[in-house]
C-alpha cells in the first residue's frame, strides 16, 4: 500500500469509527485533495463531515478550534507547507494554549495535516519544512511518518489522541509503497524506531529522509561500515530514549533532515544528545540538512536537499576520528 492510500485508508476507518470525527480543508471533498489524501470520503460521508472550505487557512484552524470546543474531532487539511502561516495566529497562540489556559479543562482534539518538504520540483511554498516553528511552541505535539504503515496507524493515533497534533506528511514518500498490518499499531505514537541495526554510527531521520538515510546505510555497507538508522517518528515529543540507547552502542551521531541545520530539529537531537552521552561520545555529532537560505527554485532543489554524497561524506568526518 503507498502511503497516501494507507493515510486515506486511516481517515476512513476514524470517520467510521467516530462520528465526531470530521474533514474540512480546501479542495479536500469533491477533488479528493490536490494529493488525492481524501479521495472518495465526502462521496461516501457527506458534505457534513468531508467540507469543502475556503481559500483562508486562519478560518480553517480556527474553525476547528471551535468544533473541538464542541466536542468534534476536526481533522484539517493545509493544502501546501508553505500555506500554513496565514493559520500561524490559530495555531500558536490559541490551538497550542487552550489547554493549559483551562488548567486542563479543555481539550482540544485537532489534528492539523501538512504535506511538507520538497523532491516534487515544486516552488518555495510548496516545498518548505517548517517543523521547527511547532516543534518549539509548548501544547503541540508534532509527528511525522516515514511509510505507509506508520501512516495508516499514526494517523489514526493522533485523530484519537486528546492533544493537538501536527501532522507532517512527507509529500515525495505519497507513492512509495510498504506493507501495513491493519491489526495493531507497531509502535506508540510518539516512539522512535530502530529501522536498521548497526554498530559503527547512528543515523537520525525522520519522514522523508528516513529512505535517504537507508540508502546511504547500504552503501556504507559495501564499504564495511556499519550505520544503525533509528527513525525518530516524532519531533515533539522527542523519544531520546531510543536516540541515547544507539549512540551509547556506536559511539556516534548523525542527524539528517531537510529543514535548515541552523536552529533546526537536528540541533535540539545535538544538545540532548550531547548532555546524555558525553562519555559515550567518539566525534562530534554531525548534522546534515538545508541551508539557511529561502528554499531555491525547482531546477536548484537537488543542490538545496541533503543527499546520500552528504550524508557519506558525514559519516566520512564521524569515522575519522
């Protein structure tokens, strides 16, 4: 199944399960989505529960804000990464707080869909990785799926989940397909995961580049190096459990991700990591990601996003010390 068939599948199964549950979104009903994510579901569930909205992102999320109050279960969909920061207000400052605001009165049972980061030779606004702007607003919980059977079950984890969630969808992993088991979750929702046992260094990544970092691993295997690659699944909360258990067993650390290294989710892995496994520590941790600069032009993209050459030559400075 591709991941974009197991997300549809998850948000079928939770409208059949919870008739709280609801859809809302632009372009989501009748056109199934500019992904064809919710393809089907408002010609099977209605125009009450799959809404078609406006072109308006703040009166998206702040609708769902109000149906949550109400005791809904929105599930909204930004259509494009970029297109998040007109609900940026909704989403910090209200979707964020309200709990806390209550003194836990209130919950606020919204998740928040976005394809994200690029590969799809797409323009800036629809190819950026904003991540770090929810990762650091306390009240959001913030996931990312890396394949199909992570989609289905993680999907379905956050409609249930009483926090608000941010939910990351890698737009190029849409149709890369994998097995999904439909009988039970594999994992907790916010738990990392070894997805590639080695003993000479870690690779950390999450979403799109979880497929990178696996590819690389199987060069450096033919190179008789040999990378454990944990897939980190969530970014807040972060599982450092699992992160600090792999690192203390190679003694290194490299985190990929397409958002800009500077300030971006690698820096946090760096510094916890650091603080936990000082002694455990062969070189410095590394990181491998964007540049600090506006995301380029299609034709510019692949000199923009980490590649394997990056994340080798990376794994080439961890070893040589």
């Amino acid at each position: 199944m591709s991941l974009a068939k197991a997300l549809n599948e998850a948000l079928r199964t939770s409208l059949e399960d919870d008739p709280k549950v609801l859809i809302q979104g632009e372009d989501v009903g009748r056109l199934g989505g500019v992904f064809r994510i919710t393809d089907g579901l408002q010609k099977d569930f209605g125009e009450d529960r799959v809404t078609d909205s406006p072109l308006a992102e703040s009166g998206i999320v702040g609708t769902s804000i109000g149906l949550a109050l109400r005791g809904f279960r929105p599930v909204v969909e930004i259509q494009f990464d970029g297109f998040v920061f007109p609900a940026f207000n909704q989403i910090v400052t209200q979707l964020a707080k309200m709990h806390a605001r209550s003194l836990g009165k209130v919950k606020l049972p919204v998740v928040v869909r976005m394809p994200y980061g690029g590969g799809i030779g797409a323009i800036e606004h629809h190819s950026e990785s904003p991540e770090a702007y929810f990762m650091h607003t306390a009240g959001l919980k913030v996931v990312s799926p890396s394949n199909a059977s992570d989609g289905y079950w993680m999907l379905r984890q956050a409609i249930e989940s009483d926090d608000p969630v941010i939910f990351l969808e890698p737009k190029r992993r849409y149709w890369d397909k994998s097995e999904v088991d439909l009988s039970a979750p594999a994992l907790p929702l916010h738990r990392a995961h070894v997805v590639r046992e080695g003993g000479d260094l870690t690779v950390v990544a999450y979403g799109p580049m979880v497929k990178l970092a696996l590819e690389a691993a199987e060069v450096a295997a033919e190179e008789g190096r040999s990378l454990e690659v944990v897939d980190l699944r969530s970014l807040s909360p972060i599982d450092f459990d699992t992160v600090q258990t792999s690192v203390e067993k190679t003694g290194r650390l490299i985190v990929v991700h397409e958002a800009p290294v500077f300030t971006g989710p690698g820096a946090e892995v760096a510094a916890r990591i650091q603080e936990r496994c000082f002694y455990s520590l062969e070189s410095p941790i590394l990181r491998v990601g964007g540049y600090h600069a506006p995301y380029p032009p299609a034709r510019l993209e692949e000199e923009y996003l980490p590649n394997i050459d990056r994340v080798l030559l990376a794994v080439d400075r961890s070893l040589s010390y």
